[in-house]
C-alpha cells in the first residue's frame, strides 16, 4: 500500500509539466521500484553520467549488467532523437534513458531525477518504498544554447563556490557556463607567462595596486583560479553537461591589467588629481603594437585551457576617449582615413580574432563590437544592451546568444525594495518567463541567428552582501534561472499560472533539496478598519516583526489590530526559500522638503548639485572626496520626520562615496553636533525634533574612482 501510494503520487507529479519542460509523455501500466536491486548500466561514452547518477541514486554500476532494476544509459545511433534530447522510457522491470549524444543521456538523467522525491538531491539515496510510475517520455531543447554568466571578477567566487553553482544550472538544463575572468577590478586566472597578471590583479584593497572599489575597503580581498583548478571545474562541468566559456573583457574594462603593466595603456600622462592618484584609464592602446604581444601569450594560454570552441574577448564599454587623447591612436585613425573611433575597436578585436584562429577558437562579443557590423561574422555576439540590440546584430547577420538586460539581468532588483540593480528594469521571475520572441520582433530570418538564450549576474553588489555565504546570489538567481530554463528548454506556451503553480507546488521542494537559498514571492499587505493583514499564495509560513522590537519575529497567525500599520514588516519562508520583507505602502512614503545641497567639492557639470535639489537623481562630484570634505543638505524649513536617510554613493551600491566619515546635524542651521558614523557612505537618523541641516564628513582620501555620487534624502514622514 506504501508503494502504490507512492506511486499515485509520482504519477500525479509526472501528469504535469517537470522543470524545465514539459516533453511528451506516455503513460503505461505499472511501476518501477527503487530498491537493493537497482543498478546503473551505461555505454562506455556515458560512463562518466553512470557514475554521477550513482552518486545521487546510492546504488552500483556495473557494465554488462541486464535484469531486473536495471537503469541504463543507451546512445542511440539511429539520427532519429534531436541533439541533447532524449528518451525515457520506463518500464516494471528497467529503466532506460536513450539519446543520440551525451548531452541527451545527461538530460534524459536529470528527467529522471525530477521524477523521484526531492531528497535525490540530497545524494543520500531515496526514501524506502521509492516507485515511479511507468511511462515514455520524448523530449529535446529549443535551443542548443542555454547559459548563464556569473561574474567572478568584481566579486571573487572560490572552485568549490563555482562547483556548486554548475551543479545547481546542471540540475535545471542549462548548459553554458560563462565566466567572467577580468574587469576593471580584478583578474582571475593564472597566466603563466605572466604570473603578475593574477598574483597581484587578483586582489585589490589593502596593500595591492588595485584600488577597493565596492565594499571591503581596508582588507586586500580577492583571489584566482590556478590553471590546475581551472581544468578541474572544466572537467566537473563537462560531465554535467556544461561548457565552460571563459571571458577576457577586452579592450576595456581592463584597469586591473594597466594597474599591473602600466604600459599597455595610451601614451599620454593621465589626469590623476580627482582620484586622489590613482590612474583611472581602463582600455588597451590600440596602436602599441607590443600590447598584441602580450596579448597572444594571454589568450594563448586561454585557448589551451579551455576546450570551448569560443572565447569571449568583450568589446563592451570602451571609453573611446582615451584613445582620442592618445597620439598614437589619433595617428593609427589618420592612416586607416577615418577620426571614428569604434572602428579602432574593430582593427583591435580584430587582431584578437586572428590570435584566436591561430589556436583553432572563434571570438565572442558582446553587442557594441558589431555595431559598425565591420567585425567579423564568425563570431558570435551576447547582446545585452536591450532587445533592440539583439535584433541589430540579428539583423545584420550575427549568430547571437539573446539575454537583454530587462529580461535576463539576474543582478536587477525583484521589486523596488530589495537589493539589487536597476539600470535596466525591476523584474521578478514572471518577467523572466514571458519573454516572447515574436512579441519583440524578431523575424524568422532572424530566429535563425538566435543561438539561444543567456542569464547574467553581474557581482557588483555582491561583495557587500556576504559573498562568503551564497544566501544572496541563490536569492537573487532562484527562481529567475528556473524561468530562463524553461523557456530556453521549451518556451512558455503553457502560461505563467500553470507554470507558477508548478513552480511553488513541484519544484520549490527541489530547490530546498538542493540546498538553493531561493527567493518567494514577497506577502500581500492590506489594511483596512484598523486591521493589517498578510497573505500568500505559495503555502509558505509568514512571520512578523515591529519595529520597535526588532527581536521579537513571530509567526503570523492571524490579522494585526493597529493604527500603525507603518510600523509592520512581513516575510514568508518555505524550506530554503524565504521571501524579502513587505509593508503596508505608508512604510514606505516619503516626502520631498525644499532643500540645497552644497559641498566643500565642486559639483560635476554633467551631475549638478540641482539634481538633488529638485530629487530627480543623484548628482556628481567633480573628484573623489579627501579628509576634510563636506557635503551639506540645507532646508529651507526646518523638517519633522521619523526618518532621514543621507547617503553619499548609489542607493543600491556601495560604490563612489566617502568610505569613512560621520554625521553633524543642525536643528537651528548655525550649530551642529555629530549625530554618528558613516556606515558605507550613509547614515539613518531617526530626529526627535525638526532638523534644519545636516553635513555629512569624509575622514579618509580617495574611493578608487575619481568622483562620490551624492543622493537626494530620503525622508519619511511623521505618521
């Protein structure tokens, strides 16, 4: 009766569409049992999967082996099963996943897992009495490329962090992984023709060259993969399936690399007054001719250590202007007949593309390198930008990878309150899941081009949210990376309830199985006739907290009776899962006082101090603060407020601020008195009486940029 049950319920989670999509199924009579008779078999290409399965299944492998509990993994020579795609058939006495590749058997493997109880993952072997109701599933992707970008330069991620996150992409079918090595803030891999390039841009802060520049100021931080670990994560990705696609960002974005060889930069004297010193300029001198030297020996050793058939060279965000300034950049444009400097971008990336031909690779872009569309088209372009950038580089004639930021981003924020980017759109995982090719455009030309779809995360903001724990970039990827696997998988045509229903009632318990601290849809918040009351639709548990007793969380159990319904916060939990804190929208209303913003630093022409002034947007420094340095926001009239959030740097980033300073307010605007530190370039005062002024002061030089962003306030009312 155990067993039936059992498998009433495995035939019940098979009748719906199993992460990451749905495939074709057929249903038989009976049920396979997971019991000591189990045993994986394989041909010897799918060895290596036999042996991984094992792991997770607890039981042996054996070649030759037929019978009774036989699991096994068939290549199919047939042509008739699509690249990566797969047959599971399942019947009383065996099992038998069929594919035409390896990528299929790995795939047909993870279907399989899907269909177990979630403790699969666990690797601890099933719960006793396991049986799976028999059936034949037919599927294959969409699309042959389905990736994900992890940034490991702005923050660094350890092997083992790394491995982690391929067998987390493996269990949902994503099979590119793309690192992004170097940035202006770190390099990450071990060249050993120049161990310089890691040892010492590997790590910034403290004692190294390389400036902090987002958090962890006074500690040198950082790190690099050996050439040793990199061919072990290589291999640990491929028997997952996982093709690893190393990053170089090039010709930009390289200020680690002219931090440690000064001379690959343009041949003019950098402006360092309103850095505090520190040589700004990021991008490679195109017309020095021993740069493409060092490079070769660089992208040489790239190209043996990956097997990737692509190399991703950048050819993003190139501040042109270095190379206007330079001499012998401006005499390269006059021989070449042109004064525009993209197409210097393009001789550049160029000579990059012939370095990696050498070695048998083809470069990867990304979407600015083919804006002239002179580069050449056996690379293959990330567009990134925008939709309308990936259907440009379709359009002329690119094979493109399709990731938009607004869609893809998984570094944007999830809603307006929570950490996060948001340059290009707040979006949760629904967004993610409704991106339609025909709704934005794209041809059937076009959808030729399209190689497949990509996420990103970008870790600027992660080293600030302890990078030593992965609770924020599982918060931040989960469940936005299960959106992007399917519909990378299978598309979308089920609709976003179906799908989310599947989400919360079948694959929020992997998620927990797996380990994955994955972010749940935040609480609805009411209030109405003095009652606050929170709910949710994924049967998580929701806890509550005031704030005034900030240790005090309890569960929620029924509605709150308060006439300050601002004081409440509330979040869910389910598993691993947890949901960011919600609010009753008073929380968060906030009002605009009239106010001038003055500073001991003049203000950027670009950025003035007026934006501040009128709270359209943060306004520009002219150069980096220095001990001493003051910034003062003025009130016309004295403010009464519960709240008061002052902030030199982003909102969202800690990024281009006073990095030590502290707080002076004035309640009669002639004298002040310290209020507190600055803590990341920002103070939270809570006044008991109206405040005329306050001046926020900097204790320290230099923030590693040449400018501090200064905020509009935040001001929340009295209630």
């Amino acid at each position: 009766m155990k067993r039936l049950s059992l498998a009433l319920a495995l035939l019940c989670a098979v009748s719906v569409s199993a992460q990451p999509g749905p495939g074709r199924t057929t249903f038989r009579e009976g049920v396979f049992p997971f019991d000591s008779r189990t045993t994986l078999t394989a041909d010897e290409a799918l060895r290596p999967i036999a042996d991984y399965a094992a792991e997770y299944l607890r039981c042996p492998v054996r070649q030759d082996h037929s019978g009774d509990g036989t699991v096994a993994l068939v290549l199919d020579a047939s042509g008739d099963i699509p690249a990566e795609g797969y047959r599971l058939e399942i019947a009383p006495d065996h099992i038998v996943v069929r594919s035409g590749d390896y990528g299929g058997a790995f795939n047909g493997v993870q279907a399989l897992f899907r269909l177990l109880p979630p403790a699969i993952y666990g690797k601890r072997g099933l719960p006793e009495g396991t049986v799976i109701a028999c059936a034949e599933t037919h599927d294959a992707p969409r699309f042959a490329f389905r990736g994900m970008m992890l940034d490991v330069a702005r923050t660094w991620m350890d092997a083992d962090a790394v491995k982690r996150y391929i067998d987390l992409l493996s269990y949902h079918n994503i099979n590119k992984l793309h690192l992004h090595l170097t940035d202006d803030e770190g390099w990450r891999i071990e060249i050993r023709s120049h161990p310089e390039l890691a040892e010492v841009g590997g790590f910034r802060g403290g004692d190294s060259p390389v400036k902090a520049i987002y958090g962890k100021w006074f500690e040198r931080y950082g790190g690099y993969y050996t050439q040793e670990e990199m061919r072990d994560i290589v291999r640990y990705a491929a028997v997952r399936n996982i093709e690893v696609i190393p990053e170089i960002d090039l010709p930009g974005h390289s200020r680690t690399v002219g931090t440690v060889h000064p001379e690959i930069r343009c041949a003019y004297a950098a402006d360092t007054a309103a850095t505090a010193g520190y040589d700004y300029r990021n991008a490679w001198c195109v017309a020095r001719e021993e740069n493409y030297e060092l490079l070769g020996d660089i992208l040489g050793e790239i190209c043996g250590l990956f097997p990737s058939e692509y190399i991703h060279i950048g050819g993003d965000e190139v501040d042109m202007s270095q190379w206007k300034r330079c001499p012998d950049c401006r005499a390269l444009m006059a021989r070449m007949g042109t004064d525009d400097p993209h197409r210097l971008e393009d001789l550049f990336l160029e000579r990059l593309a012939d370095i990696l031909r050498e070695h048998g690779k083809r470069p990867a872009v990304w979407n600015e390198a083919v804006r002239t569309g002179a580069f050449s088209h056996d690379c293959r372009v990330n567009g990134w930008e925008s939709t309308k950038a990936c259907l440009d580089a379709t359009a002329k004639g690119y094979r493109t990878v399709v990731m938009p930021g607004e869609y893809f981003y998984f570094d944007m924020r999830q809603s307006p309150n929570e950490p996060g980017h948001q340059w290009a759109a707040i979006f949760d995982a629904r967004k993610v899941y409704s991106f339609d090719f025909a709704e934005a455009g794209f041809s059937a030309a076009q959808m030729r081009r399209v190689e497949g779809l990509q996420g990103a995360f970008f870790s600027e903001l992660y080293v600030a949210h302890e990078p030593e724990k992965p609770d924020y970039l599982d918060y931040m990827l989960f469940p936005r990376v299960c959106a992007l696997a399917r519909i990378a998988w299978s598309g979308n045509d089920e609709g976003w309830d179906a799908y989310y229903k599947e989400l919360r009632e079948e694959h929020y318990p992997r998620m927990t199985a797996m380990g994955i601290r994955f972010r749940l849809t935040p609480p609805q918040v009411r209030y109405a006739d003095g009652m606050l009351t929170a709910a949710t639709d994924d049967g998580s548990r929701i806890r509550v907290v005031r704030d005034d007793r900030p240790d005090e969380e309890s569960d929620y159990t029924a509605p709150v009776e308060t006439s300050e319904p601002h004081r409440y916060r509330f979040r869910s939990e389910r598993g691993t899962g947890r949901s960011p804190y919600a609010a009753h929208d008073s929380r968060y209303r906030t009002i605009r006082p009239a106010v001038t913003l003055t500073s001991s630093i003049r203000e950027s022409a670009k950025f003035p101090y007026s934006n501040v002034d009128t709270y359209k947007g943060y306004a520009y420094t002219s150069r980096t603060g220095r001990k001493g340095d003051w910034v003062l926001y003025t009130f016309d009239e004295p403010v009464s407020c519960r709240e008061m959030l002052l902030r030199t740097g982003y909102s969202h980033l800690t990024k281009m601020q006073f990095v030590t300073g502290y707080a002076e307010v004035s309640y009669d605007g002639r004298t002040f008195e310290r209020a507190g530190e600055l803590d990341e370039g920002a103070i939270l005062l809570r006044p008991e009486r109206p405040v005329k002024a306050v001046r926020l002061v900097c204790t320290s030089d230099g923030n590693g940029t040449p400018i501090v962003v200064v905020m509009p306030p935040e001001i929340k009312p009295v209630l």
